[in-house]
C-alpha cells in the first residue's frame, strides 16, 4: 500500500509522530489511516477552504 510505504520512509527520519488531516466526509480516507494504524487524535471546525463541507479530522501516528 502507498500510504504505508509513505509513512515508513518518514519514520526513517527519526519522526516520532505523524498527523494527517481529513474531512469527517471523507469515509474512505479515514478507513485507509486507520487501517495502519492512524487513531483519530482532534476534531475541527473547517472555517477556511471554501465548498467543503463538516469538520477537520486530525489523526496521529505515533511510534
């Protein structure tokens, strides 16, 4: 999976912690991080990107 070879090229760069941004519509994405094991760390207003509707969704990675 890309996402997964993605995620360990960053951990080869000593990163202790990834957070990726989604929108709570995008089911899809959210399955694909969690599936890796990206957990959900915050919700946000989207206040700023104009046509996209619902809230930010923040995930994390941790190592």
């Amino acid at each position: 999976m890309q996402l997964q070879e993605a995620v360990n090229r960053i951990l080869q760069n000593d990163v202790r912690k990834i957070i990726v941004t989604t929108n709570d519509d995008l089911v899809p994405a959210r399955r694909m991080y969690e599936s890796i094991g990206f957990t959900m760390y915050q919700t946000r207003p989207n206040q700023h990107i104009a046509g996209m509707v619902g809230e930010h969704l923040d995930y994390v990675y941790f190592v």
